[in-house]
C-alpha cells in the first residue's frame, strides 16, 4: 500500500479547508433570511447617516501615532515569546552560564534600542498631540444692541 507524501497530506488539508469554506459559506446562504429594505442597505456610520464626501482630511497624527503603535506592537512581539522560553527555571538551570548571560544582554540591548526608539519620537514631538488655539469671539459685535441691552 502506497502512503501519502508530506506534500500530499498539506494538498489534502488545503482541499478540505477549501471545501469546509465553501460548505459553511453556502449554508450559510441558504439558511439565513434575505429580507432587505432600505434600512438595511444604507450606509451604516456609527449610526448616523453619512453626510459629506468620504474623502475627508484627517490630522496626519492619527497616522503617526498608528505607525509607533505598530512598531512597538511588532517589536514586543518578539519580546514575549523570549521571555517565555527564558523564564523557564529547568533550561536555565540544564544550560551553562554563558548562555544565560549572552541571552540577557541581548534582551537588554533589545530593550535598549526600543527606549532610544521611543526616546527618539518623543524628542521630536511626534507624541504630543497638535491642540488647536482657543479663539475668543466677541459676542457684543454679533448681537444687535437692541437684544443685547435687554438680555442685560
């Protein structure tokens, strides 16, 4: 009897997760209720309806800060599973010292360059958020005298 190669047994979990999608995608068609009507097909905004064009200009700090978000974000990801592996008292304990200690000094120049990283955008202001100028209005100059003398 002839068995399945590595390369098969990766085809045939692609063709029967492939097929499960499929599967679950058209009973899912089948089974739920198509009742639309015009509430349904609006455009749903945090529920109210949309004015104005789409195309708005945002303040490029919500796309800075995104930006920092996701490299801290990436690089603590890398960070997690060392301590993970690190924190086990066995591997240290089975391994010789030098490892341990070429282990922690790298982390701790990992570390380091993710402090100067973070050093280096709040030193350029990159953090702080733009805050626009109060303006102060002169109400005297927009009400008519008329009003204004009754109200006082």
């Amino acid at each position: 009897m002839n068995e399945i190669s590595g390369f098969g047994v990766v085809l045939l979990f692609f063709v029967g997760g492939t097929l499960f999608i499929l599967v679950t995608l058209l009973a899912g068609k089948i089974l739920r209720p198509n009742r639309p009507n015009q509430e349904k097909l609006t455009t749903y905004e945090s529920g109210e309806d949309p004015s104005g064009a789409a195309w708005s200009q945002f303040n490029v700090r919500f796309y800075v800060v995104a930006l920092v978000f996701l490299l801290f974000e990436a690089e603590l990801v890398f960070l997690f599973p060392w301590a993970i592996v690190f924190g086990k008292e066995d591997l240290v304990r089975e391994t010789d010292g030098l490892w341990a200690s070429f282990t922690i000094i790298e982390a701790f120049i990992f570390i380091s360059i993710l402090a100067l990283g973070l050093a280096y955008v709040w030193a350029n202001g990159m953090l702080a958020w733009v805050k626009p100028e109060p303006k102060q209005t002169d109400f005297k100059s927009k009400i008519p005298p008329s009003a204004y003398s009754k109200f006082n």
